[in-house]
C-alpha cells in the first residue's frame, strides 16, 4: 500500500515536473453529483473490479477461465472508467486519488476515495470468499499413506 502511494505521488510530482509547473489537478465530483452518490458509485465500481479479479483469476474452480483474467480484469476497469469517470474520476484504489491530491494539496471529498473502494473491494472479498469459493475438506483415503 505505501508502495502505491509513493508511485502515485511521485508519478504526480514528475507530471508536474515534466510540464513547467502546470497543476496535476485531483479528483473531484461532477457538479450535480451528491457525495453519498459518489461514495455509493465508488463502491459499486471497486466491488465489480475485486469480483472479476476473484472470478477470473483467485477462484480454485476457474478452470480454464484463468486465461482470460487479464482480458476480463482490463474490461471491468475500462467499462468502470466509461461509466463512473465523468462523475467520480473512477478512482477504485485509494493510491490513484492520493498522489494528486497531496501534489496539488486539495482534499476535498477524499474520504469518498477511500472509504469507498476499500468497503468494495471487502465487500466482493468477503461475499466471493465465503460464498462462491467451498472450501470442503477431503479426506485422503488411507491407502494414499
């Protein structure tokens, strides 16, 4: 988690490096868009990327469907970032909206973009864990010894 919040930053502080100076901006919402439904779409958003990371690539029963995890992971970033980018940014990771926010120095509405994503992604963590993955134990025959 450090890690990612020293990239983002970094990233943030080189981009505006790179160009004279000009302000990396942070994430903001959308005129019209009310901070619970920012904090809600975060959710929403954070718990289909952890689901199909779950569902394409965690799941023991995946079978061959973990060829396409990478296909799969990439489609639920990019639909995440078409539906919930002109409202919210699509953050879906904390580390994504801290680096510009610190570089800028705006933290307006910042919780959003940390209380939603991780309440999301435990959430489809926890639901995909203790729901769609058994975990049965078998018994080894006695003659396997």
């Amino acid at each position: 988690i450090i890690a990612q919040l020293l990239g983002s930053t970094a990233a943030c502080a080189l981009l505006e490096f790179a160009t004279g100076g000009m302000s990396t901006g942070s994430f903001a919402l959308s005129e019209g868009v009310s901070v619970w439904n920012a904090f809600v779409f975060e959710i929403v958003m954070t718990f289909g990327l952890v689901y199909t990371v779950y569902a394409t690539a965690v799941d023991p029963k995946k079978g061959d469907l973990g060829v396409i995890a990478p296909i799969a992971i990439g489609f639920i970033v990019g639909a995440n970032i078409l539906a919930g980018g002109a409202f919210t940014g699509a953050s879906m990771n904390p580390a994504v909206s801290f680096g510009p926010s610190l570089i800028s120095w705006t933290w307006t509405h910042q919780w959003v973009y940390w209380a939603g994503p991780l309440i999301g992604g435990g959430l489809a963590g926890f639901i995909y864990e203790f729901i769609f993955i058994s975990h049965t134990h078998e018994q080894i025959p006695s003659g396997d010894f």
